[in-house]
C-alpha cells in the first residue's frame, strides 16, 4: 500500500495537466504524470516539484501496463485517481470536407482518446479489484476523463470529425463502467467543461476549475452524475435536455 494516495495524469502538460497535479500535491498525494516528452530517455524521473514523471505514448495500448508498474515501483502502490488528460485530433485535409481526415491520423485518435483510454481504465479497474480484495475496499477510486461538448452536441466542424467520435465514443464506455462499478466504490467521470450558458469551454479552457473539480471528485465522489457539465469546477451545470438513462 502506498504512504499517501497516488494520482496518475495520462496525458500532462503546462496547462490542465500542471493545474490538477499541483491541487492533488496539496492535498497530500504523491503525483505521477505521464507525456510524450519532458524525461530523460525512458526511466522515470522527478520534476522539480517532486512529481514522477514518466515517459510513454498513450496510444500505444501496450505502454499501460509499464505505466501502472512504474508507478507501483516509483510510489509503492496503485493510483486510486486516474486522469485521462491526453488529446490529439486530426483536420479535414480539404476545407469543409470531413470525409477527407487522414485515415491514420483518424486511427491515431481513436488509439488515444478512446483505445487508449479504455486500457487505463481497464488496468485500473483490475488494480483496483485485486487491492480491494488485499484489505483496501473502503479507498474510493476514481477515473476522470476531460471531455467536452462533442460528446453532447454536434458542432458543424469537419476538423472536429475525430476528436467529437472520440469524446462521445468514450463517454459511453465511461457511462457503463460508472453503473456497473460505482457500488464497489469505483466511478468513472467525464468532466467535461462549458462557459456560462453552456457553450464549449474551447480556447478558454480554465486549468485550475478543472483542478477543483477533479479534487472535489476525489474527496467526495457521490453526489456526482458520471457525465458532469461544469463552468467553475464547484458544482455540475446542467445545459442539455434529457438524461443518459432515457
Ligand atoms: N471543455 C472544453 O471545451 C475543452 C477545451 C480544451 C481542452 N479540453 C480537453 O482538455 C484536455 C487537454 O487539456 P490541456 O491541453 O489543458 O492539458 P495539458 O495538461 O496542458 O496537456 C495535455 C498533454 O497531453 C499530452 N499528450 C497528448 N497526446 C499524448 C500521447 N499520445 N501520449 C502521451 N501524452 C500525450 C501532451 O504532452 P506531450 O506532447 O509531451 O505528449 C500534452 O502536453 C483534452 O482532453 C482536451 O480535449 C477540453
């Protein structure tokens, strides 16, 4: 068993990936965050901060299982908050023309934001299972993934054809994971951020309401819909009609 818990961010970079490690290191977790780039060739290392930093393409569904073995050796134990930060898309190639994304870059995404995704929550539901069967059943866990609107909302934007399938294709996955598995005291989120009124957050994503969010998640899971629509990261927002159950 680790000495504090431990939060693993798939996907970590100067802005949302920065914010949320620096909330959950105030807390008392131990961080581990993982990138493409940032770490002298393939051994973990430390940030400055103190944080584990290790080196993988998360698209690759066979860097997982190192991942979660890193941590485990770095950090003595399994994360019980896993954060799926990591995104790419890939544009139309001709103008208005969705049909025209590049097949492998269209392959490329759905390894990541959705393949990639549904191994490291794969890995953490059986970590998970197998620590709560050594004694540590009454550890909430949570998986949080950032979303936004395309999982909800159609936008008419060929260049956004890969990233809206991968946003809605994991919000499904993610949705079932949370009823089949919230009463083992296991939940699986989709934060998915707006500005006032419900438009997407967009270019002016807010790192640190993503932070409080997700720290909220973390102490308090419960009370939460697993697909949360949020502006400041304090309380869900409600913005679209209807309900995942209908
Ligand atoms: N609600 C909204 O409207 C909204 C708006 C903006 C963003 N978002 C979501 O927020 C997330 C990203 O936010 P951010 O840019 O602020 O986060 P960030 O923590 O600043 O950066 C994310 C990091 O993910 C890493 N990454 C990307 N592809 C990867 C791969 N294949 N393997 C390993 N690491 C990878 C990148 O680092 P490397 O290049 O070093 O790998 C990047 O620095 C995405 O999920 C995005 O869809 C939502």
């Amino acid at each position: 068993m680790a000495s504090a818990p431990i939060v693993l961010i798939l996907g970590s970079g100067a802005n949302i990936g920065a914010a949320v490690a620096s909330r959950f290191d105030k807390l008392g977790y131990q961080v581990a965050l993982v990138s493409r780039q940032g770490s002298d060739g393939d051994a973990p290392t430390r940030t400055p901060e103190g944080y584990l930093k290790i080196r993988a393409d998360l698209a690759d569904a066979e860097a997982y299982a190192g991942i979660y073995s890193s941590v485990r050796e770095a950090l003595g134990g399994v994360p019980s908050v896993v954060v799926f930060n990591a995104a790419s898309l890939t544009p139309a190639a001709e103008p208005g023309n969705m049909f025209s994304v590049p097949l492998d870059g269209f392959q490329r995404d759905f390894d990541l934001s959705v393949k990639g995704a549904f191994v490291a929550a794969r890995e953490a539901y059986r970590l998970w299972s197998s620590e709560s069967e050594a004694n540590d059943g009454g550890v909430k866990k949570q998986f949080i993934m950032t979303g936004n609107k395309l999982a909800r909302s159609i936008l008419p934007n060929p260049n956004f054809t890969t990233l809206g399938l991968a946003k809605s294709a994991s919000a499904y996955w993610i949705g079932l994971a949370d009823k089949l598995y919230r009463e083992k005291g296991f939940r699986f989120f989709v934060a998915d951020q707006r500005v006032a009124g419900g438009s997407p957050a967009g270019n002016n994503a807010d790192a640190e309401a993503h932070a409080e969010l997700f720290t909220r998640l973390a102490r308090d899971p419960e009370p939460w819909p697993f697909y949360i629509t949020f502006v400041d990261g304090t309380k869900y927002e409600k913005f679209e009609n209807g309900s995942w159950d209908e």
